[in-house]
C-alpha cells in the first residue's frame, strides 16, 4: 500500500508539473515571445515568476532531483546516494594497518573491505555500499592519487576506481570522478562520471584513524522516593 501511495503521489506530481508547462508556454507567447528564444517584449512578472518556478530543481516522480527547463527538458539527472565523509569505524576496529604507509597518517584503505572480495565492476551507488556496509567510506580522488589504498589487492594500482568527489560533467550533469586506483600510472587521469548502469569501475574504500566517538546516552534521572 505504501509503495501505490508514493506511485500515486509522484504521478500527481509529474502531472502538476506538466500543467505548469503548458500554462507556462501559453503564457509566454501570448505576450509575444517563441518558447527557447528571447521574447519581443519583457514578459511579466507573472510569467517570470512560473519560469523560475519551472527552472527551480524539483522532485521527479521516481524521486530524483530534476532540473526541468523552460521548454519542459529534463536536465541534470542527480544521485541520491551520498558517501559519508568520514568512516563509521575507524582503522583499528577494521584492523587495516596501512595507515603510516602512504599519504596521510590519519587515512588508511582497503580494495576488500569484507572477507568476500573485490568489488568487482560496479556503479558509484555499489562503490559507496560496497565501502560503507562494512564501516568505511568510499575514497575521494585526492586519497586514491596520494596511495592511501595502494597495494591493498584486486589489481587496481593502474586502474580507475569510483570516488567520493563531485564533479561535474561536460553535459552539465552532477558526476563523481573515477581516479587511478594509485599514482603507479601516470598516464592516468581523474575523470567525471555520471551514477549509471552504463558506467561501472571498481571501488578502493578508505577509513579514517580517529572516527566520530559516539556520544553516550545518558543515564535515567532516578524518580525521588515518595
């Protein structure tokens, strides 16, 4: 039932928005103007304010945040999933050791954070779970070209791996670099990919030395004896 009402309700909201258009479009060449080009005339506040409602990110129906443009185009497809900037367990409980050997002290890495394996191919959404399940964090793209998870197996010094970093693509749509799994390669380079079935690497997880301590519940205040 909950999975009907929020199909329900996305619907309803996809249907919002294409009355928006239509209205939107109406408005604009009754006061002159050719949907995508510059009006004959300044147009109305009115019709200002619903094309910057349009040009506004909004909530798809599958729940993806959409930029939508004057002429209805759905632009900038963007990933829900959000790696964590520092790793729910720290090196010691995930016992990786390698925190002294490359690039900061206080960073260590991993291609296997689990007993079972590499990651194998996957799209940034599985990068970040493969790291973050176990109690790491995907590594961002500094780390992976400073080695922090250089030599940790799955043959990935000289390949390109998923990380944590935000870019943006040529296409203007939001990315996240895949960087050399280390500095051995120097041919190379970080490059900006969009989350997608149609892009998959592999993934080196990073966690950090001193992780968030965890703040304790505090003790019941004991009721006065009557």
């Amino acid at each position: 039932m909950a999975h009907q009402r929020a199909a329900l309700v996305g619907h309803g909201a996809f249907i919002s928005l294409c009355i928006m258009m239509v209205q939107l479009k109406g408005a604009s060449m009754n006061e002159g103007g050719a949907i995508g080009l510059s009006p004959s005339r300044p147009l109305s506040s009115r019709v200002m304010r619903k094309r910057m409602k349009l040009e506004t990110m909004i909530m798809s129906a599958t729940g993806e945040v959409i930029h939508v443009d004057i002429n209805g185009t759905r632009h900038g497809k963007t990933s829900q999933t959000r790696a964590t900037d520092i790793s729910a367990k720290n090196c010691s409980v995930l016992g990786w050791t390698n925190a002294d050997n490359y690039g900061s002290s206080a960073v260590c890495g991993a291609s296997e954070p689990e007993s079972d394996g590499c990651s194998g191919h996957v799209t940034y959404s599985d990068a970040v779970k493969f790291c973050e399940d176990p109690g790491a964090r995907l590594c961002t793209a500094d780390e992976l070209e400073d080695n922090e998870a250089k030599s940790t197996g799955c043959s990935l010094d000289k390949s390109l791996v998923w990380s944590s970093t935000q870019c943006t693509t040529q296409e203007n749509e939001e990315g996240f670099y895949v960087a050399p799994g280390s500095s051995r390669d120097v041919t190379l380079t970080r490059s900006c990919k969009l989350d997608s079935a149609s892009n998959v690497y592999a993934a080196r997880c990073c966690a950090d030395v001193h992780s968030p301590t965890p703040t304790p519940t505090p003790a019941p205040t004991p009721s006065p004896t009557p």
